[in-house]
C-alpha cells in the first residue's frame, strides 16, 4: 500500500529516484518492482532499514524487480548526496516527525534536479485531530508526530523555497477509522473492534475488492488521512523566501503553540 500517485510522478526508465524517510520501505519496494528506475531508500533507523532489505530481498531473488533498489542510513537535513542528483523526492509521512522540517525541505530541494517532482505526503489535519483529541499517547510517543500541518500551510511552505505546486490528493480514508479506534482504546489491541477492523483493512489491501475501493475512492476527498501534494523543481530557481509556519496543534493548544508514523501497517 502506497499514499503518493504513480500517474502524478510519471517515472521514466533510468530516472533516479529518492525515497526519503522510507521506513520499512513501502514506497522503495513497490517501485522498485513496477517501474525500471534507480531507487534509494533512506531513513534514520538502521533497524526499519533492515526491515526493508528483508521485504525487497524475495523480490530481487525471484527477478520481479524492475529497477534497482538501495536503502542507507541517513540524515534527512545533512543527506549524502551530491546537489541535483535525483529526478523524483518522494517524502511521505515523514515531516510530522521533525522539528525542523524547513530544513529536511531544503536538503531535499538541494538534491533535486531542475525540473524534478517532489511529493510530500502527511497526515490529513481532520483525521490526525481526532487522533489527538481522543489520546495523548498517540502523538507523545518517542518519534512521534510532534505538529499537525495544515494543508495551505505546508504548501506555502514548500512553495516559498522555489517549488511549484501541481496537484494534490488525500489517500487511505478507510484508515482514518482504524486510528480513531486505536487512539480511543489506546494500548488495548486485544479490543474485538480493533481486531476486526483491523482485519477488515489487511483483507481489503490483500484482496482490493471492488465494494471497498470505491468506497474509499468516494471517502478520501473527505476522511482521507493522509494529504499528498506535488511539486516541481523549476529550471532556473529563483532565491527562496523565508517563511516561518508555525506547528498547527488541535484548537486547545493554539496558545502554547511551539512548532521518522513510524511506519506500522496498517497506515
């Protein structure tokens, strides 16, 4: 299950691809095997690293993988590679996570081509507000989400560097349920409701039967958890205009206002 949209990245074969904050490596994994370009997976975590090379290693061995797949240790705000090295960024569910996700945006528009796509993915505010309204555990959990973005605000963000905004979607609207019972039954799992409609969701993403598709197809421009928004890097970058944008945080903490998931299945 990914969250960005194959169609909106139109990869072409040989491009170079960066998967930052990759997690356990879905995003990495799934193009690896359905599209024939270079992919670099990076993360934080040397153990969701590991994890990954675990996942995409039947992959390889039985020859489904179409491009070429690298996961690596690193640091979002100081990444080992050269300026203008990737053709496609993809971020997804990654900026939530860091306090200083302005600087995770410059790095990756540094090592973005002229003309390379960027998409960013977080948690949709609405979905991600009840969240935090029914459990406190939830977001204060070491690495954690530590913000809620606004979806104008992490636009206007990114586009203040350079970036020009294309397309947006929100994705996983089936999921926005799930959480809320997780959030509300915190630390109880074992809950029948939990267990069932967590099941629900790994039949529907094993077996993607047509009632459920659609239905998410018709809940996600309302419940959808998670917002992705597109850029493109332009040819001639003009200077970037600092712009602070302060955390959004649910209503109550507004006056205290300070302003990688980690990646569980399902999202």
């Amino acid at each position: 299950m990914i969250t960005v949209d194959p169609k909106l990245l139109d990869l072409k074969p040989g491009q170079r691809v960066l998967d930052l904050g990759c997690g356990e490596g879905r995003h990495a994994i799934h193009f690896s095997i359905t599209d024939q370009v270079e992919i670099f997976g990076v993360d934080l975590s040397a153990q969701d690293l590991a994890t990954a090379a675990e996942r995409a290693q039947p992959f390889a061995e039985s020859g489904q993988q179409a491009g070429s797949l690298q996961f690596c240790v690193g640091n979002a705000l100081q990444l080992p590679f050269p300026a203008d090295h990737f053709d496609v960024v993809i971020c997804s569910e990654v900026l939530e996570h860091i306090d200083d996700y302005q600087g995770v945006l410059q790095e990756i528009l540094r090592v973005l081509k002229p003309c390379g796509l960027f998409s960013a993915t977080v948690p949709a505010f609405f979905p991600e507000w009840v969240c935090w309204k029914l459990s406190d555990a939830y977001h204060q959990v070491e690495g954690g989400h530590i913000r809620i973005f606004r979806e104008k605000s992490l636009r206007k963000a990114i586009e203040a560097l350079g970036f020009q905004y294309f397309a947006r979607h929100k994705a996983h609207a089936l999921h926005a349920p799930f959480w809320w019972l997780k959030c509300l039954f915190w630390g109880q799992d074992d809950k029948a409701i939990v267990r069932q409609y967590h099941r629900l969701l790994v039949w529907d993403m094993m077996e993607r039967p047509l009632l459920t598709r659609t239905l998410e197809a018709v809940l996600n421009p309302i419940l959808g958890k998670s917002i992705a928004l597109y850029f493109v890097k332009p040819a001639a970058e003009r200077k970037a205009t600092p712009v602070q944008v302060m955390s959004e945080r649910p209503a109550q903490d507004a006056a205290a206002e300070q302003a990688v998931v980690r990646e569980e299945s399902p999202v």
